[in-house]
C-alpha cells in the first residue's frame, strides 16, 4: 500500500480529501459509539459540527433507537495461545455489532461464526449484525483453510449498553430558507469508498461553500446509515419542509465512471442538474432510476417525506468486487476520483443556487436590445452571436414560470451563458426574478 500523504503535504484537493480519509481509515465505526464520535471530532476540525446524542430506546417512527456498541478487543485464539483472528489488525475481523463472548469452543461450534469469501480468498468481508444478537468474525478463506480441528478461545470484548446514537449536522444560512441536503452515513469501519469518501468529499464541500455566497441555505448530515436518517427525519419534520434539494453520497472515490440514482420523483431539480453537468462536463457516466434498495435516499424518498434527494456514486455499491470487503482500502480511493466527484456535486449545487425564475418586464414583442447598449463590448467576442440567442431563449421563457434551467434544456445552450445573460437582461431591467 502507498503511504498517503498527511492533510499538510497535500499538493492538491485530492490529495487533502485522501489524507483526511487515510486519518478516518483505522477508526473503528459503527452506527453507535465512541468510533462515530471520534470520526465526528476529526471532521469538525475543518467544519463546525453540530453534534446530537439521542438515547437509546427513543422511538424514531417504526424504529427504536438501538443500545450503544463499542468494542475494546476481540480474537480467536488456537490451543498454542496465539492470536489466529485478531480485530487489532484489522476491524473488520469482527461482525460490527457482535454481542460480548468469552468461551472456548472446537472449531465445529466456531465454524457458524466464521464469514470468509471463497471467491477472493485473500480479503476479508464486512458483516453487520445490528438488530439481532449475534456475534462473529470475518477472516480471509485462507486464513480459514489453515484453522485446524481443537480447541479456540473466543472472545469479543464488546459492551452493548443504553446511552446514546450519535449524529452531526452543519448547517450554513444562506438568502433563503430553502435548503440543500448533503447526506452521508458515517459509520463503516475500515472502509474506504463506501463511506469515508462521501465524508471527505462532503467535508471538503462544507468548508468551501462556508467562505462563498450563496442564495440557497444548506445542511449537512453525518449520520448513521438508515437509523441515522430515519431519527433525523423523525426529530425534524418542520425542517424537512425547507428542503429543496437533496443529494445522498457515497461511494465517490474510486476510480469507475459516475453513477447518478434519480430521486422517487425522478424530474426534480437536482436529478437534471446532476445529469446537465454530468453530460456537459463528458466524464463517463449513466443516470439510473430511483429504486427503494441502497442508502439513506430510500429513507428521505419515503412517501411520507418524499424529498427531491438523489444519489451520487461512482461505481454503484453492491456492482464492484470490492464493495463490503478489506480490499475498499486506501489504495481503491484516488484522489483524482474524489476531486472529480467534488467538481460534479459543486457545479451541480452552484447551477442550484443560479437557477433562478424571471417575468419578462416587456413581454408584448421583442425588446430592441441595440438601444440600450445591451450589445456593447461583445462585438467581435467569440461567442457573440450565442450570447444574442441566449437572450433570446431568456426573454421568451421568461414568463415566471420556467427556470433558467429549463430554458438551458430546452435551448441546448450552456446553463453559463443562459446566466449571463439573464444577468445583463436583468441589470437593464428587462427581467425581474421571481
Ligand atoms: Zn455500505
């Protein structure tokens, strides 16, 4: 493995956003405990986090908030006393949530414990047992090839205890209520797409966009997957109605082409912003559609909330080999992968906050642009006579009830220029934005 460099010796974006997951990488994470909370300390280094403790036993709609788990220890030890699966190399040794043990068993009572993948037999799988009482441990089938018949001393040094799940939130006012959702779950352990991209690249996006104006206010959540959002959404109805726009990500650091998942709706803003930029910027990419299986956009995509949030991936879970496996390590995520990802979502949530709706103020035929100087220095530009139909395009459509946005669609012009123009139109009092 390539040693990352540290956030200090970052040379670009990339290179920042990979260093703050090489330092997330060791954490042991679950969707409670003291890992989420130290992942929580790390990022809001770079932005001021809100953090919420909600106990155990609250109820969220239909679910309850579980115990707490944390983990000190666990291991298999053989007859000879020697560690033969050991969590302190590597947390995904042991099934994330495992109740405690300590027992020593033949390696007939230990085999249904035992999680390998025959088919890459030197990884090790990611296994969960949240909402059952279980526990395990998940070793490369190698390792489980050389385990011999006898005796094994297990033990997993857990606690399982009523305290608290904990999530973040930073939220940034902007001109308006209305608001964009960034959601990532945070609660794997040592994995590095699925997850702790979409913090990095949501992390390194909050800190930008705190130093920009911008009309639109937005919210960034760091939850734990699935109880996370469900007991955001349940402790926050009245906010819910200010969100506009909403993009769930993950899985944004490999190196595969995009994949960009549709909200329920499936024609809200964001999915044709995403899809405008996604096409317009000619990374390799495909747009699918919503379907109720894969991240916290199924929970936000409920019919009782029924939010405009999709889904931003690169490679789309559960299709890449290495998806819940030890191989989603430091050396899957690339730095180039993450700045592109970054790139996409801000010029997607830029186009949001310019997508704006215009009344045409002499909408009884054309305006004669010429008189009033509105041509004036683009003589000769390159772009000239686009620009002129671009005016065109804004002040037909400009009858309050289309967006910017859609007269880019409909005009096959750049949603750049569409803006300029809007913008000079606007400056010479031949719209009012709405
Ligand atoms: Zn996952």
């Amino acid at each position: 493995m390539i040693s990352p460099k540290t956030r200090s010796e970052a040379d670009t974006v990339g290179d920042a956003m990979h260093a703050l997951i090489a330092e997330l990488y060791p954490i042991c994470r679950s969707i409670t405990g003291d890992g989420f909370r130290a992942t929580l300390d790390i990022i809001r280094r770079r932005i001021p986090l809100q953090v919420h403790e909600v106990p155990s036993g609250t109820r969220v709609f239909d679910w309850t908030v579980p115990l707490e788990w944390n983990i000190r220890d666990a291991y298999v030890k053989n007859a000879e006393g020697a560690r033969v699966i050991d969590f302190r190399k590597h947390n995904l040794h042991v099934v994330n949530y495992s109740m405690p043990v300590h027992a020593t068993i033949t390696l007939d009572q230990l085999k249904p414990h035992l999680h390998t993948l025959p088919d890459h037999p030197d990884w090790i799988p990611y296994r969960t047992s949240y909402y059952k009482e279980y526990w395990g441990f998940c070793l490369t089938h190698n390792e489980l090839l050389k385990l011999r018949p006898g005796d094994y001393e297990v033990c997993v040094d857990s606690t399982l205890v009523p305290r608290s799940l904990t999530y973040a939130e930073y939220y940034l006012p902007g001109e308006t209520k209305d608001e964009v959702l960034v959601s990532c779950h945070a609660c794997h352990p040592s994995l590095a797409n699925d997850n702790l991209s979409g913090i990095a690249v949501a992390s390194e996006l909050a800190a930008r966009l705190t130093s920009r104006p911008h009309r639109l206010s937005y919210r960034f959540l760091f939850v734990p997957v699935t109880i996370g959002s469900i007991t955001w959404l349940a402790l926050n109805e009245d906010t819910v109605r200010n969100v506009k726009h909403g993009l769930v990500l993950t899985c944004v650091g490999d190196s595969g082409a995009f994949t960009y998942k549709k909200s329920q709706c499936g024609s809200a803003e964001i999915d044709r912003a995403v899809a405008y930029v996604l096409k317009k910027k000619g990374n390799p990419h495909r747009v699918i559609d919503f379907h109720p299986y894969g991240y916290d956009e199924r929970q936000y995509c409920s019919p009782g909330f029924n939010l405009p949030v999709g889904c931003l991936m690169r490679s789309q879970h559960g299709t890449f080999p290495e998806y819940h496996t030890s191989a989603d390590d430091l050396d899957f995520v690339k730095p180039q992968g993450l700045e592109e990802s970054l790139e996409i979502v801000e010029k997607a949530l830029q186009l949001l906050d310019c997508n704006r709706r215009y009344v045409n103020q002499n909408p009884k035929c054309e305006p004669q642009l010429g008189k009033r100087g509105i041509y004036q220095g683009l003589a000769g530009m390159p772009d000239q006579k686009r620009y002129e139909l671009a005016m065109l395009w804004v002040l037909n459509q400009s009858d309050g009830q289309h967006s910017l946005l859609d007269v880019t669609e409909r005009s096959g012009l750049p949603f750049d220029l569409i803006r300029r123009a809007a913008d000079a139109l606007e400056k010479h009092d031949l719209l009012k934005s709405i």
